[in-house]
C-alpha cells in the first residue's frame, strides 16, 4: 500500500474544514489524517459530511454506527460501548468521529478516516474511522464510526467542523492510497 499526499489543511479559528477539489477517481481510498484537533468549545464532538458531484450543502444520507473504548484519569471508570445517539440511520446531519472531545490547553482529539471508492457511480461510499480524543470529563476514548453514504453518484467534497464554535488548531492531510 502507496499513499501520496495530496493537500493539508491547518485550522485557526476556522468554523470548518473542507477538501473541495482532489478527490476523484485517481485513487479508490482516500485516507484523512486527524492531528491534535482542537475544538474553541468544550464537550463538542468533530464531524464530518460529503457532496455529492454537483451538490451543495454537506447534506448526503449516511448510515453508520459508533461505539467507544473509555477510562478516566483517575481509573474509576471504563468500559467498551455501542453509543446509538452518535449512530445516523438514512440521516443527513454530519456524521459524529469523537466523544465530547475537551476544549483545555492539554485535550484534543487526532484520528484516521477512510473514504473508499468516492468516484464509483454503482455501489454507495463506505467509510471507516478511528480517533482517540481527550474528553470533557478527563476521559481518554478510543472512537469507532463506520458506515456508508448512500448515494451511488462520485463523492467529490468532504467537509469536518465541530458540532458547536470553531476548530481552534489543528491538521488534516488527505491522502491518496493504491
């Protein structure tokens, strides 16, 4: 497996993040990776959603599950959880990739999603991502989402922002994979 990088995006203060050109049908992966995240509002979850090829909007139907490995600073709690408030079925909001991830100098949240076959025009998308995330509460969570867009049209824009205020700092670079 080749990965190329294909752009980089740094937040400061920005309301979002969008990938609007560079995703087509040279590679059938494309992998985002997530590097210290850091959201301007405390307890908020980091998202993402696509357009279609000529669509506006973010608004694409996905279907996915979430679940979640946690344990607190102080070790007094931990478990593994399947979490049906961050699932969407056939729903169009952004898709959630953390837990209330923290908003103090030292909690953020870094991660990989992978996007597979965005340019095919027969099957839906399936994605797959992973992000460990400081939390609110001094949680550290290991975030699992998965699931897939149900659009058989090309993928040809990602967008990632927080689920409230702005995305203070922090690093995405998509890759192209063959």
């Amino acid at each position: 497996m080749a990965k190329k990088l294909l752009a980089t995006q740094t937040a400061s203060a920005s309301s979002s993040l969008s990938f609007t050109s560079g995703i087509d049908s040279t590679y059938d992966v494309y992998e985002f990776v997530f590097t210290n995240m850091h959201p301007s509002t405390d307890g908020v979850n980091f998202q993402f959603q696509v357009n279609a090829v000529g669509q506006t909007g973010f608004n694409e139907t996905i279907t996915s599950s979430f679940f979640r490995a946690y344990h607190n600073e102080t070790t007094a709690a931990n478990a593994l959880a399947y979490d049906t408030r961050w699932d969407q079925a056939q729903g169009t909001a952004y898709q959630n990739l953390t837990y209330t991830t923290g908003a103090d100098n030292d909690q953020a949240c870094s991660g990989i999603l992978k996007l597979y076959a965005p340019s095919d025009t027969t099957y839906v998308k399936q994605f797959m991502a992973r992000f460990n995330d400081a939390q609110k509460d001094n949680y550290t969570i290991d975030d699992f989402s998965a699931g897939y867009i149900n659009t058989t049209a090309a993928i040809d824009e990602i967008s990632f922002k927080f689920s409230s205020g702005n995305i203070d700092a922090g690093t995405i670079k998509m890759f192209g994979v063959s």
